[in-house]
C-alpha cells in the first residue's frame, strides 16, 4: 500500500522530478502539493489523518519548511515529515 505523502516543494523543476522518484522508489503516492508554508500548512489541516508522509523544503518562495514542521507537531505516531 503506497505511503499518502505531501510535498511540499516550490520548485516545479523539482516537483516534475520528485514526485516519480518516489512514487518508483519509495512506493508513495503525492496526495497534495503545496509551494508555500501557508499553503501547505492549510493542506496538512485539510487532510487531516489522510497522509502518512511529508516531504518539506527547507527554503520556500513564502515562508519556511520549519514553518510547515511546526504546524504539524502534532501529528500521529502513524504520520512522518522529511526535510530537504
């Protein structure tokens, strides 16, 4: 079963790249994209329990990756973040 990750990402570049690469080699499926810590902090709180995995760069266009950790400390045990 495929992991429901989010990615946050402001580079398209990278986003067109990223998101191949793990669903081959991490066996994860993207469920949401954000390129903005504002952006992305809204999608964490929309899906709610729905992801198990957040990909998180460190240096966005709007706010920072830490931003976007932060807001979801309180994650369930089931559900991890990465930071690149």
């Amino acid at each position: 079963m495929p992991l429901s990750t989010v990615l946050v990402e402001d580079s398209i570049t990278i986003r067109e790249n990223l998101i191949p690469a793990l669903e081959e080699l991490a066996d994860a499926e993207v469920v949401g994209v954000a390129e903005t810590a504002t952006e992305a902090v809204a999608l964490l709180e929309d899906l709610g329990d729905a992801w198990q995995l957040a990909v998180v760069d460190l240096f966005l266009r709007e706010g920072s990756g830490l931003t976007v950790l932060r807001a979801g400390q309180d994650r369930r045990p089931h559900m991890y973040s990465a930071l690149i």
